[in-house]
C-alpha cells in the first residue's frame, strides 16, 4: 500500500487536474421541494448524479473520488428517511458494483459499520473485495461517516498499536490509521447546495484542500458543474504556506 505525506510536512507536486476530489452532495431534498416532491425523490435522482460526477472523474483522470452519502449526523433525519437511504444504498450496491467492476473502478466504504445491517455489510464487504485490484478511479463512498468519529478511531487504535510512546505520535502515524489512509489528501472538495460549511466530512484531510462551494443542488450537478469546479481549482495558487514570489521562482 502506498504511503502518502501529509501536507502540511510536504509539499504535493502541482497538477492541473486533482488527484483525489472530495464531496459533500448536498441539496437532494431541496431539489424534490422545488417540484413538489418528496424529499426521497431527490435522494433517488442523486445517484444518478452520482453516475454522472463519476464518468466525468474517470474521464478527466482523477485518480480519487470520495463522496459523503450519510453523516454520523444524519441519524437525526426522520426515521422513514433514514431507512429509506439505508434502502437506496444497498439497491445502489445491488445494481452499480458489477458495473464499477467493468469499468475498472475499485469501491471501498468508510465509516463506522456498526449500526448497519448484517446484509448490508455483506453487500459492502463483497463490492469491496470484488473491486479491491481494480486500477481505475478508487471511488470512496463515506456511509456513517463522521470526522471526529475518524480521528477517535485513528487515536485510539494507534494508541493501543503503536511502539511510539505516548507523547511521540507523528502526523504521518497518524494518518496510517485513518480511515482513508489509502489516498493522499483531497486537492479539491466540492460542496453543492450552498451550504458554505464542512458539516463534520474530512477534518483532517482537508488541512490544504480547495474548497469550491456552489449553489448547484446535488441532482443538477452535471458535466458542466463539473467543468466549472475543475476551472475554479485550475484557478487557484497553492502555496501551502510558502509566498506566491517563491512559487513563481520554482
Ligand atoms: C444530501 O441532501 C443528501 C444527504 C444528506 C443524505 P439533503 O437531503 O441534505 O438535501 P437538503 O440539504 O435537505 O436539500
Ligand atoms: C452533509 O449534508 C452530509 C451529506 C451530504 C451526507 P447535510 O445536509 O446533512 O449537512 P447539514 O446538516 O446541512 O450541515
Ligand atoms: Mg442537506
């Protein structure tokens, strides 16, 4: 497996097109309101937006794609709905995993499993190892994720693992035991919806991502809105604390 820096020890090579896009697809129930929906209705035409964001990656080169499905949060959410996510997920599974599978695509799943259902996480289990030596876009789908819950499990496994004494930890110890320790940190995170917040996604990966927010509501978020938000990032100047004048002297 291979190892990756953190980012605010090293400084990753610069690249027009990012390697792992991070994104919170916000905005499906909003989207079923505005047509006098039900919020499902939404939910049901997000992942078809979900097929579209991951030809576009596929197709632009991007290596990662990390897309947050349901929040540690999200448990709060009237119960028929949650159920009905839990439901979409494993018909998501059921009907797309063969055809990742063709594609090339390796699928894995973060976030804690424990409250799901044992055919669930027979369903998850299987795509993931059906995919496991594919070499295409590693598509990350974070189901009962939460941030904080990332780092506790990360501190206290590598509290229990590490031959480091307490006190010694290292960043890159660290990142070992995160759930996504198999990709190198988002370039880019992607929030649709307009909501202008993190709502407890990546914490600590996203330490030097560029964050691109828009008011596109997730449903709607096509090959065009992907287009813009590769043009905003093909926009920005990453300095990772160093000045623009030293980047510009290579
Ligand atoms: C995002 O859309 C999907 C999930 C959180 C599962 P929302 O359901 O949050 O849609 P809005 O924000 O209410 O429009
Ligand atoms: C974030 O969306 C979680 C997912 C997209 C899965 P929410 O709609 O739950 O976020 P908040 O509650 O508006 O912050
Ligand atoms: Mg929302």
């Amino acid at each position: 497996m291979a190892l990756f820096s953190s980012s605010t020890k090293s400084i990753p090579a610069p690249a027009n097109i990012p390697k792992h896009i991070a994104v919170i697809m916000d905005g499906n129930g909003r989207w079923a309101k505005k047509r006098f929906l039900p919020r499902v209705a939404g939910h049901k035409r997000g992942v078809e937006a979900v097929r579209s964001m991951v030809k576009s990656c596929a197709a632009a080169g991007v290596e990662y794609l990390t897309l947050f499905a349901f929040s540690s949060e999200n448990w709060r959410r009237p119960p028929e709905e949650v159920s009905f996510l839990m439901g979409l997920f494993m018909d998501a599974l059921n009907g797309e995993v063969n055809k990742l599978h063709q594609n090339n695509i390796r699928m894995m799943v973060i976030g804690d499993r424990s409250p799901f259902s044992p055919d669930l996480c027979a369903r998850i289990e299987a795509a993931e190892t059906l995919t496991r030596n594919n070499s295409g876009l590693t598509l990350t789908i974070a189901a009962n994720y939460g941030g904080r819950w990332d780092m506790l499990q990360a501190i206290n496994r590598m509290a229990l693992a590490s031959t480091a004494k307490a006190g010694h930890f290292s960043e890159e110890e660290l990142a070992q035991y995160l759930a996504m320790k198999y990709a190198p940190e988002p370039d880019l995170f992607i929030r649709t919806g307009g909501e202008k917040r993190i709502s407890n996604f990546l914490l600590w990966q996203l330490a030097y991502t560029e964050l691109y927010f828009t008011d596109t509501l997730w449903p709607d978020f096509d090959q065009d809105a992907f287009d813009l938000a590769i043009q905003s990032y093909q926009k920005r100047e990453r300095r990772f604390g160093r000045t623009s004048e030293q980047l510009t002297e290579g």
